[in-house]
C-alpha cells in the first residue's frame, strides 16, 4: 500500500472514530427505489410531482433574441477537451446531461434524458433510465449505448477531470436500451452518482472517436433546447432554438429557454466590450470591475431607466479572486516565502484606491459560507480528521484566530514589511543593498506576475511596488486572453491572478483544483501544483460523508490545509453579483441560489 493509501486510511478511521460509526463496505446497503431526483446530502427539496422550478416563470413568453457579449475568443465548439478554447455554452444550450441541477438547493439533480435514477445507501452503483421521449436534435432516439458511448469516451479522451471522475466506475452496462447501470467497486465516493447524472450524453451515431480531441468549428449534434446555426470564427456563435425540442415540457425546463436565438459575440478586450454595451451592440453584462460599476454607468441610457442595474445576493461560497503562486517554480516552492509575499501584498490601499472600498477578503476558499475555515475554531471532527496531520496545519489556522494581514492603507506599511522580512530571512535571503537575494547564491529573487485585463493589471503593479520595498523584482507581463489561457492551462507562469468558483457542494473538483495527481496534468486548475497528503486525504474524506454536518467539518477541514499551504495570495472576494441589462430582458421575480441564470430570462413581447 502506498503512503497516500496509509494516510488516507488512517483519516477514514478518525472520522469513524469521531461519529460513531463503523467504516463503510464498499458495496452492500438497502436498495433504494427509483427516485425523480438525487440530493448529495438529504432528500431533495422538490417532490416527484414538481411542475417547475421556483426560480422560473412558467409563463415567459417564447421568442425575441439574446445577444450575449463574452471577453475572450474561441477556436472550438467542442467545450469536452483540452486542446483549443472553446464555446463554453454549448454545455447545457446544445448538449444536455442525464439530470440537471436544482439552482435553489446545494447539490440536487433532477431528471432530464434520465427520467428516474436509482442508488444503493452505500451508493455503491447508480442505474438511470431514460426518458423514451428524448431525441437528439437530429430526430434519433437518446438510448443506453450513447450514455455507454459518451462514457467511455470521455473517459479515455476528455478533459482531464472527465478522465479522473469517470475512470472510478468499475464496471458500466445497459441491460435493456432505455437503461444503463454503472458500478463503482470500491470507490467510495458518495458523489460519483451525481457526477454520472451530470456527464454530457454524445450521439454515438454522429460523433467519431478519432476525430474527437481535435479542434472544430463544427456544431455538435445535441439533445439540447438549441442548435448552433452560424459560426463566425473567433467572433460570434449563434444558437436557434430547436422547435422539436424533445425536453420543452419537462418540470425542469417550465420557463426556461425562453429567447428564439442566443447569439454570442466575442470582444478580446474589455474597453471596447463595455463600450459595445453601451452602444446597445449585446443586451448584458455581468460586471466585475468596481470603478466601471461605481462611476462607469453615468450615460443616458443608464440614467433615462433603458439600462437597469441588479445587485444579486447569491447564497454560494463569495467568488474569490487569488493571485496564485506557482510552487513548480524553486523561487515559491518554500512556504515562509509564500507567507511573507502574502504579508508585502497591500489590500486597504488598493480596495481604498481602486475599487471604492467594495470588496472584503477572507482567507481560504469557501468565503462567506458556512463552509469556510477562516475565523472558526475547528469543531472534534475536524481536529480528528486533522491528526495525521499536525505539523502541515498552522494553530492559529486550527483554533480559528489566524488573520489576513491588515496595513495603515498608506502603501508604506512598515509592520508587515519587518515581518516579511524576517520570515524571507529564515528561508535564506538577505538584502544586499536594496536587492533581496539568495543567501547562498546570491542570486536575486525575481519573478513575472502573468496578467491579462485592465484590472489584473493594476492589482500587479501595485504589487510590484510592495515588493519592491522588501528587494524583490517582479515584472509585470501583459498578454492577451487566448495567451494567457495557453499559459495557465501549461503552468507556465510564476504568478498570476486567478479564481476559483465554489458551490455549497465541494466534491470531486476538489481533486481536479488542489489533488496531487491533478498537480502534473496540463488542463487541470491545480494551477499552483499542490501536492499535499493532508489534502488529498480531506478531498478523500468529504467524498464518502454521508450527512451535511460531517461533509461541513470536512469541508473546513480542507480548507486549513489549504491555507496552512499559502499557496495563493487572497485578493477580494466578491459579496454581490453585478449585473446590467437592457430593459427590453426580463428576469422572474425569484432569484435562485447560485444566483442571476439567462435561461430562465425573456425578451418583452413588444420589444422586436
């Protein structure tokens, strides 16, 4: 057995220990009936009998058109590998799954090609049987061996988190052609049933394997409400509403996919993006830059009501901005390194100076929820999960009173640049002058911070001046979208801003952001190269907990190790979403949990 297989037994064991309980067997458990739905955690809040979701408007009118403005570009419309960048809408829009999530509840699927999923308490295996309605939008039937089809060939030449998730399954067949089982051996991973009901369903008939990891600017044949229709490379897509969609009068899609046409266009530049809006070129924006939404929406059409401003509370994790250290790189590879660069970094003068005191930071990466660590005290069973693993976590991170720094704001601090200095000194730099360097080589600490957008920009210069009081050079590398991508996508970066989008369900994307395994494939979000036991064997732990009360504990549990690690600098965590539309795009009166969702908006009737 290897050491990670050791450590991770021994976690299981304490969470035993810590509940009561004995360890679960891998297969075994009472038979579940077949169910409309399948929560993570609980019962799912809708009944079998639901006839829509409580986000949607039953009544929106059909037709009209969305024009969707998107930074970026794009060379593909396959969104399911890693070569390329890809359309990213064409999940969901074009090519649909066997359920589709509940955006009021955490983690909680509902039918959709798959009309009833079935699971053992252990869930050991998950059978789904599919709705004898669904077609693909070429009229053909959606049967088991698409779902065996998709299946396997994800799993042998998707993306990398498809390979990871689906190479679990043990054993997979379709004992008649509306029903397909998977087995997962001894997984146990309790979420891998909802990983399956998530897994993009292919047209066997209409898709070759040979072909599949390369670049197209071919539409995919999907089961979807949509249709891609037009393609101009690199700057716009159009969908069309397919009018034989097979699903438009399923519970789950009452109100939804409402606008005839959704046209995406591309800007690579976030300036001219904005100005578009304004023009009236695409109907919304999320916002992201606090000065643009302090002061950038004075113009008439704004000011006259034709352009409305929604602040949305979402009830998620705050979507944090990082800026992350690439710890393949000697220069980062020492954690009293990592921790004093998070000390020189001057959050209060650049939320006064940039961004109108709108942000907050919170350590860790469940900011704002109750899973988050920062500033809890751990509960018993994060202290028993957290035993093996004494000397990796921090006990002021452990007991719940670690802090982020804070400065005067004046960009001078002269507390946290002594304390950052002392802690470069115990990893081996001394200043020379006013260059920091390497004690025994004398070389001197230098790095590139890899940025892309106006405001990645200026966060990285005002950094580069801290730094610079304590002796370090960083360059500051301005690149456009479509390089940056490459780059982060190949780790080749030292540093660079980043954000890591988390639900009130973490599970095995955890592995795909922070495992071992994930730290040495290109195309995984592992960006800072994390190979640490304590959180492979938590990623482990959170999977195979059965009620929310331990998932919580586990959950925090990570999170420590993740902080103990500095491996990223927290930068602000987001507590709104900022949204700008105009006025002829309505939106339900309920907001789902997950917050703003276009699928369920609509275009006024009058409005052509």
């Amino acid at each position: 057995m290897t050491v990670c297989g050791r450590i991770r037994l021994r976690v299981l064991a304490c969470i035993a220990l810590a509940l009561g309980v004995a360890p679960l067997a891998p297969f075994g458990g009472a038979k579940a009936a077949e169910s409309h739905a399948l929560a993570m955690h609980g019962a799912p809040a809708l009944p079998r009998d639901f006839t829509q979701m409580p986000y949607a408007n039953p009544d929106a009118p059909k037709g009209g058109r969305l024009v969707w403005g998107i930074l970026g570009t794009f060379d593909s419309l396959n969104p399911l590998i890693v070569r390329g960048i890809a359309v990213q809408q064409i999940r969901g829009f074009v090519v649909e799954s066997l359920m589709t999530r509940g955006n009021d509840e955490a983690f909680t699927l509902y039918g959709l090609l798959a009309k009833s999923v079935e699971t053992d308490d252990a869930r050991s295996y998950v059978t789904f049987r599919l709705d004898p309605k669904a077609r693909f939008a070429d009229g053909k039937p959606v049967t088991a061996e698409d779902v065996l089809f998709s299946w396997e060939l994800l799993r042998d030449k998707g993306r990398p988190n498809h390979r990871q998730y689906y190479s679990k399954v043990a054993k997979a067949e379709a004992p008649d052609p509306l029903t397909v089982r998977f087995d997962f051996g001894g997984a146990n991973d309790r979420e891998l049933p909802l990983i399956l009901g998530l897994m993009p369903v292919l047209p066997r008939h209409a898709v070759d394997p040979a072909t599949f990891e390369e670049t197209t600017m071919t539409g995919t044949v999907g089961s979807g409400p949509y249709r891609v229709t037009a393609v101009r490379p690199g700057a716009s897509v159009t969908l069309t509403r397919n009018p034989d969609y097979w699903g438009r009068d399923l519970p789950a899609n009452r109100g939804l996919w409402n606008f005839d046409e959704i046209r995406l266009d591309f800007y690579r530049e976030s300036n001219g993006q904005f100005e578009a809006f304004k023009r009236d070129l695409y109907d919304f924006r999320v916002e992201y830059e606090p000065l643009r939404w302090h002061d950038g929406y004075d113009f008439p059409a704004a000011r006259n009501g034709e352009v409305i401003r929604d602040t949305i509370k979402t009830g998620m994790p705050q979507p944090s901005e990082f800026l992350v250290f690439n710890t393949r790189r000697p220069v980062f590879s020492d954690v009293h390194v990592r921790q004093a660069l998070t000390l020189l970094f001057d959050f209060e003068w650049i939320n006064r100076n940039y961004f109108f005191g709108l942000y907050a930071r919170a350590a860790g990466f469940f900011a704002g929820s109750e899973l988050s660590a920062y500033g809890r005290p751990a509960d018993e069973r994060e202290r028993e999960l957290l035993k093996p693993f004494t000397l990796r976590i921090r006990p002021d991170i452990l007991d719940g009173s670690y802090r982020l720094p804070v400065t005067d704001g004046s960009g001078r601090d002269r507390t946290t640049l002594r304390s950052a200095l002392k802690l470069l000194s115990e990893a081996g730099y001394e200043l020379d002058g006013t260059v920091l360097r390497q004690r025994a080589t004398k070389i001197a600490f230098t790095f590139e911070i890899l940025v892309t957008t106006r405001d990645q920009e200026r966060i990285a210069l005002a950094y580069q001046r801290d730094l610079k009081r304590a002796g370090i050079e960083a360059s500051v590398r301005a690149v456009d979208p479509v390089q940056f991508d490459q780059r982060r996508l190949g780790y080749e970066f030292d540093m660079l801003q980043n954000r890591w989008d988390q639900s009130l369900s973490p599970g095995n994307e955890q592995s795909f952001y922070f495992g071992s395994q994930a730290a040495d494939i290109p195309g995984t979000r592992n960006y800072m190269g994390a190979k640490e036991p304590a959180i492979d064997a938590l990623i482990a732990v959170l999977l195979e907990a059965r009620e929310r009360a331990a998932f919580v504990s586990a959950v925090r549990a990570l999170d420590r190790a993740l902080m103990s690690g500095f491996y990223a600098i927290p930068v602000f965590n987001m507590q709104e979403q900022w949204i700008a539309r105009w006025n002829r795009i309505e939106q339900p009166t309920a907001t789902a949990l997950t917050g703003y969702l276009p699928e369920t908006w609509w275009q006024k009737p009058e409005t052509k």
